[in-house]
C-alpha cells in the first residue's frame, strides 16, 4: 500500500534579522556568515510565539474538515517544548478542532525527531487503514547573543499529514538508522541554550551520513545515479554540502550537476530561516519541490535526517503524479519574502524578552486574528 506524505506546510515569525548587519555587529567578515556557513537571515521568534503557536500555525494552513475526521494521532516533535509533562500535541488538537478522539503526543531526540515522527506516522497508517497522522515538527533554535552557534540560529515549524495514496511523495521501506551516545549537542532541563561543541557536532554528521550512505547503498543495490536529488538536515546550508561533497565524486558529471542544482534549491529557504532543528530536513525537502525546475513524478529524493546526541536516519522518497500541485511553493516564499526586517538592536531586545523561564505575562500588544498567539500565563497554564 502506497503510504507517505499527503499534505506539508511551513510557518515562521513574521521578523527577519539580516545576517550581514549581524556580521558587521559582531565584527566579522559577512562573507564567513554568507559563504563560510551559507546563511543569508534568520527567523527572530517574538515572546508571543513558541512550539505550539508555530505548530498551530503551520498545521492550520492544511487541515480541511476531511483532515478533521480521519486525524487518529498527532504527533508533535520538538527539542524547545513548553512543558515537561504535557505534550504540545494537545494544545494543538484544541488550537485546531482535531478530534478528541485522536492519540496526541510529543516525541524528542533533537533534530532527528521529526523524522521518526513520519516514520511511526507511516507505520500507523499501515497498521490504521483510512486513518490520517498529523506530523509537527516545531522548533526555535537557540545558542546566545555573540556566541559561534549565533548565526545559526533561527525557528518554525513544518506540518505534514501523512495518510495512504499521498499526493505529494511516498515514504520508501529503505531506511537505514544509527544511535550513539555523543556530547556534540544537549540541553540541560535547566537551561535555555544548548551546550554545543560546534566542530565535533559538525564532524559526526558527517560521519553518520558517510556510514549510513554506505550502508544504504549496500543494503539496497542503489547508486547515485538512482535521485533525482538530496535533501539533509540544514542547522547551515554548508552543513549539507560537507556532508554531500564527501559522495559527489560517486557521480558522471551529468548526474553530478543535476544533484548540486538540486542540492542548491534544497537550500533556498533555509538560507533564509535558519535552523528549525526538527523541522529543518523538511524545510529543505519543501525548498527543493519549490524551487527545482526539472523533478518528475516517479523520481526518487534521498533524505538524510541528522540530531545530536546522536542519531540519524537516510531513506528515499518517491515522488507522485502531479506532486508540485500539492506544493506550497509561492505562498511560502511570499511569506519569507513579506517578512519585517528587524535591526540587530531590536533582534537582541526580542531575543531577550523570550521569557522561557519565566510565568511572566507577555506583552499583549500585538494582536493578530489570524494567527494563534502566546498571551501569557493564567494560574501556571498557557493561554493561547
Ligand atoms: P565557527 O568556529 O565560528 O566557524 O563555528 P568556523 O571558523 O569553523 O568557520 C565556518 C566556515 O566559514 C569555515 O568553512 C571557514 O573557512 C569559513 P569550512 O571550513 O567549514 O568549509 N570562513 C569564511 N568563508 C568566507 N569568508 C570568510 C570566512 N571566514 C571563515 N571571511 C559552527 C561554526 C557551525 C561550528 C558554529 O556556528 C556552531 O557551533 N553552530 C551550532 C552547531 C551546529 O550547527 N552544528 C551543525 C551539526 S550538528 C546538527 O546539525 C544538529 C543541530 O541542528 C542540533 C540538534 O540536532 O538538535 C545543531
């Protein structure tokens, strides 16, 4: 039976900070920011947005009322969760009038959780004929002001449903995993930056795609030559060109310029968002439908999906008649391009008064009907 991604959507904040006038902040050169690390801007998550609000909206832009009946499980992945015991997934399924008659939860292993949110989606489906999953995958990236993970920061949220006969891709029984304790990345329940090791985070995932490229390959009989292009985890864009360039040489020089111009419009609106740990890999999978110009129907994608601490999964997808339809492509890039641009100055005021630890209220002043928002506290609850 055909399973896989029937629906995806994206969503990020309205403010966008310019990684050149954060270079020239910060004395360095905006060429290591814009070539170095290949980041252009970065999303700036205001205190009236968190996991759930990003989720919400992300997810609201393609549940019809169909959606609402045959929604059975909602699975919410996130590394910047608002609650230690209560999944994010609930307040979404009221935010949405999902069914209450629906399995909620909220899953966590870094980046890589997203990807093991599709694939327990998929499997539910196998197991749930008729049923629908909604997948979130919401996240704000966080590492500090004058830090070396600052310009990779960023946030939003990517929402799939994911149901039998999809129209955009199926999900292929290829995976290839691998878990190892690792201290390249982790967040203490304490605190509300990651610990990062840049470099060593940066050298095991290259690693893990290595290995498990190697091993996919051996266990599946396919090439290179087999895709029509490659979508990884972007915490950068040049993290998925380390990572590709280590297998590039596999290819004639044909297949090999496909694969880098498809590589390059899988990169796109990263570029632009910066890092969404969970939601990134899809991101840059729906940067890729949105922008390259020669995928068919029937075509294969490589997804490699990367999360510290680590774990990591490669599989393919394949892609159906008539995929781009079902594709948000110019609304997303309207809405990036729409997006306010904010002054380093205020980018760090915002950054600032995010309040993830606090039971603070939060500035009501900027209300949007057509958004959900954070408003603040009532007797130790979010209110939405
Ligand atoms: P850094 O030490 O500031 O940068 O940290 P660098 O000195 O390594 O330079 C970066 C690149 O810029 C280098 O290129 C330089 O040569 C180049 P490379 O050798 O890597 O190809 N460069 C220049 N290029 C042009 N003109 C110039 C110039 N100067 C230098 N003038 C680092 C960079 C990414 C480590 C830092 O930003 C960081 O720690 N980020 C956060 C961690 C991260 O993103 N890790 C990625 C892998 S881990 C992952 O993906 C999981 C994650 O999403 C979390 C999760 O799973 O939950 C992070």
């Amino acid at each position: 039976m055909a399973i896989g991604i029937d629906k995806l959507s994206f969503y990020t904040s309205e403010y966008v900070l310019d990684l050149v006038e954060l270079a020239q902040r910060r004395g360095v050169d905006p060429n290591k920011y814009t070539i170095g690390i290949g980041q252009d801007k970065q999303s700036v998550i205001p205190n009236y947005e968190d996991v759930v609000t990003m989720g919400a909206n992300a997810a609201a832009k393609i549940i019809d009322n169909d959606d609402r009946q045959q929604i059975d499980l909602i699975i919410f992945a996130t590394e910047s969760g608002i609650d230690n015991s209560k999944s994010s997934a609930l307040y979404v399924q009221k935010l949405l009038n999902l069914s209450e008659f629906s399995r909620t939860i909220e899953i966590k292993q870094a980046c890589y959780a997203g990807t093991f949110g599709l694939m327990q989606a998929r499997d539910y489906v196998a197991s749930h004929s008729g049923k629908r999953v909604l997948v979130i995958a919401s996240d704000i990236a966080r590492y500090g002001l004058n830090t070396p993970g600052e310009v990779t920061q960023g946030g939003g949220a990517v929402a799939m449903i994911v149901s039998e006969s999809p129209h955009i891709a199926t999900i292929n029984s290829d995976s290839v995993y691998m878990s190892r304790d690792v201290a390249d990345f982790w967040r203490p329940i304490d605190r509300t930056e990651a610990i990062v090791d840049g470099h060593l985070s940066t050298d095991i995932y290259k690693e893990m795609f290595l290995t498990l490229w190697q091993r996919y390959k051996d266990q599946s009989g396919r090439t290179i030559a087999d895709f029509a292009g490659f979508t990884f985890h972007l915490p950068y864009t040049k993290m998925g060109k380390k990572a590709f360039d280590q297998i590039i040489d596999e290819a004639d020089e044909r297949t090999q310029g496909r694969l880098l111009k498809n590589l390059k419009a899988s990169q796109k609106f990263s570029r632009e968002v910066g890092n969404l740990y969970t939601g990134s890999v899809y991101l840059s999978l729906l940067s890729l439908l949105s922008y390259a110009q020669d995928l068919v129907a029937g075509e294969q994608l490589a997804i490699f999906s990367y999360g510290s601490g680590a774990e990591a999964e490669l599989y393919s997808i394949t892609l159906q008649e008539n995929f781009f339809k079902y594709v948000p492509a110019n609304e997303t890039k309207n809405e990036l391009a729409d997006r306010k641009k904010v002054s380093v100055d205020q980018y760090e005021q915002i950054f600032n008064s995010q309040l993830l630890d606090s039971h603070e209220n939060v500035s009501s002043d900027h209300p949007d009907a057509d958004h959900f928002q954070f408003l603040g506290w009532q007797n130790g609850e979010r209110q939405y």
